[in-house]
C-alpha cells in the first residue's frame, strides 16, 4: 500500500470509529428516553449537538444523520407498540 492510500485508511478507519461509536449513543439515549429517564426532545437534542460537535453533520449531511437519529427512536417506538 503507498503512503497516501495509508493516510487515507487512517483517516477512514477513525471516520467509521465515531460513527459507530455515534450510532450507539442514539440507541442507548433512546432507550432511555423509552424508559423515561430522560426526556426525548433532549435527548434528540443533544444528539444533534453531538454530530454537529464532532463533524458528523458536515461530514455526513443533515439527512443521513436525521436517519440515524430517527433510526434508534423509531425502532425503540416500534417496539413498545409491539
């Protein structure tokens, strides 16, 4: 592999990293907003402000992260009806 194609693992391998690690941050304050622990405007919210923080919206776009949002929320939702 070159120097560049390297770098470039390097920086995708952290890239999916925090993706992941964001991805189970919304499942898990979605749980507990479905416990009722917090409240889930908040927890959206904060979500939100996390992506924005750590370049995940700039990266992503607004709607894919919506969809990850959405995602957790929605499936725990579903759940519940179930």
């Amino acid at each position: 592999m070159t120097e560049a194609a390297e770098l470039h693992e390097a920086w995708r391998a952290v890239a999916n990293a925090k993706l992941a690690e964001y991805r189970r941050q919304c499942w898990r304050l979605a749980g507990l907003a479905a416990q009722g622990t917090i409240a889930k405007a908040d927890a959206i919210d904060a979500l939100w402000g996390i992506a924005i923080a750590h370049a995940l919206v700039r990266a992503l776009g607004e709607d894919y992260v919506n969809l990850i949002i959405v995602e957790a929320f929605m499936a725990l939702t579903a759940e519940r009806a179930a």
